[in-house]
C-alpha cells in the first residue's frame, strides 16, 4: 500500500518503517499516526512479520508534534475561560482528575490519537528497534523511548522539548523516563527541554548504542534480524513479565514467572531449542 507520510520495506521477517514528511522533519500529526497503526495492526496480524525497526527520513527521526496544529487549535479555544487566579497548579489538576472519566478514548482529540502512538508501541508483542538516525523531540523522543531498544546515529540530539512549548509531556515518558534514569535526571530533562547528544544520551542509558550515522542501517538491521531469527513468542512473555515487574517486588517477579515459563515451554521454539542444542545445531526458531 502506498502511504502519504510512511515508507515501508520488509527485510525478510524484519518490518522496516520510516517516517517520512521533509517539510516537517517528519512531525507526526494525525495522517502519519493512522498510517503507522495500519502497519503495526499488519504487522502483529502477520506470522511472516516478527520484528519491526522505526526510523525516519534523514535529517531527523521525528521532529515531535505538528507545531503549526498546535497553533491552529489554539486560535479554535481562544474563547476557553482562564484558569483560575490564586489557584495552586496541583490544586487544579487534583481537581481535573477528579472530573475525569474511568477511562480515556484514544483519539478523544487529534493529539490524542498522535501520544497514543507510543503506547501501541510499548503493547506491541514482537520486538520492536527504533534507529534513531537525527532530532528526536518531543513526541518524537516519546516514540523512540517506547521501541523495546534504541540504536543511535551520533548525529542524533534528543530532547524533552514540551516545556519549551509551555506543555508537559504526555506521551507517556513522565512513566517511562523515571524507570530508565532516575527521578533527578528526568527533572533535569522536562524542566529544560535541553537536546541531548548522542553521546549523553548513551551515558544516561536512553540509547543502547552510538554508531557512525553511515552505519546505523546496517546495524540496526543486524540486530533486527538476528532478533527476528529468534524465539519471538518467548520475547513477547519476556516483555510482559519485565512490565509487570516494574510494579511488584522480587518474590512476586518470580511468582509471575512461572505461567511464563509454562507457556514458553509449551512452544515449538523451546522444542526446537532443546532438539538443536541436543543434536549440536543452530536453532532454526519460527516464533510460535
């Protein structure tokens, strides 16, 4: 299928999509959000498909949100009365939290469709590699953030830009950045919105690896198909249970564990395993 701001290439078992709108340095808006779910819903109905690398058009990975729709949708709610004076900021979060709905629809407003796109990317069940070849801002980090591994091109800069915009980030990355550098570090990055090289982004754990910016297709490829090659069903628990682990201590980690590993033994790769380990072969796995 032809796609107005996506580009799509399979490598073998390897979906390959990359952003692609130059104008905007790839920002991603409601049209490429619709087009990267169509192929992540093919991707996860496919038995072929087992892993998926995201990257955008050179120069930048995802420029983050359509800024000029931001200010269109401003000039639309010019008539929204003020927030409250003397009112404290927790005070009237509190107090929208309290009015919220038990759950929230997805696509319940543009952006809205736009920040649910890191969430299908951390549900997604087979592994899934951002290459990170320029700029990641914003929603553009929270993207990248939410791909299982991160490969980097050290011409890369990355950055918690909303407050900069006067916003907050809410493509999931006040959960995500927590867990990966620490509370002071995530402060240190929302409060500024500073760009981040590669190299401060390896030492901070945000990215996996650096790599010459003429290599980085190459060796996220590698990576993507060796891990395509592999016991995906088995990756997927994996996901789940290290998910579930981020809310329960050590001896319910190892609780949850078990169904796991039952299931995982119930797969045709953990026969397979077994059998080329015994006869002294590569596992040839098929992901089920």
């Amino acid at each position: 299928m032809a796609y107005n701001f996506i580009d799509v290439q399979e490598v073998g078992a390897v979906l390959v999509l990359t952003m692609d709108d130059a104008p905007t340095r790839n920002s991603i808006g409601e049209e490429m959000a619709g087009e990267l779910n169509q192929e992540i819903d093919r991707l996860e109905a496919s038995s072929e498909l087992r892993a998926l690398v995201l990257t955008g058009r050179d120069p930048s990975f995802c420029s983050g949100a359509n800024v000029k729709r931001m200010d269109d949708a401003n000039r639309s709610r010019e008539e929204e009365p003020p927030l409250p004076a003397g009112v404290k900021p927790w005070d009237v979060l509190d107090q929208r939290w309290a009015d919220m709905p038990d759950a929230v629809e997805e696509g319940a407003e543009e952006i809205d469709g736009v920040r649910f796109i890191p969430l299908r990317l951390h549900e997604l069940q087979k592994p899934s590699i951002a290459a990170v070849n320029g700029y990641a801002m914003g929603l553009g980090m929270g993207i990248a953030l939410s791909c299982d591994i991160r490969i980097a091109s050290e011409k890369i800069g990355m950055s918690e830009m909303f407050i900069r915009r006067g916003l907050i980030p809410a493509d999931g990355s006040c959960w995500q950045l927590p867990r990966l550098i620490g509370l002071g570090n995530t402060m240190m990055l929302q409060y500024t919105g500073d760009i981040l090289s590669a190299d401060e982004a390896y030492r901070l754990g945000i990215v996996n690896k650096v790599t010459p910016h003429e290599e980085l297709m190459d060796t996220t490829l590698e990576l993507a198909k060796r891990v395509a090659d592999g016991a995906t069903y088995s990756m997927a628990l994996i996901k789940k249970l290290v998910q579930q682990s981020l809310y329960v201590d050590f001896a319910e980690s190892l609780r949850l564990a078990g169904p796991a590993q039952d299931i995982a033994r119930r797969t045709e790769d953990h026969k397979e395993g077994v059998r080329a380990f015994v006869e002294k072969r590569r596992p040839s796995f098929v992901g089920r």
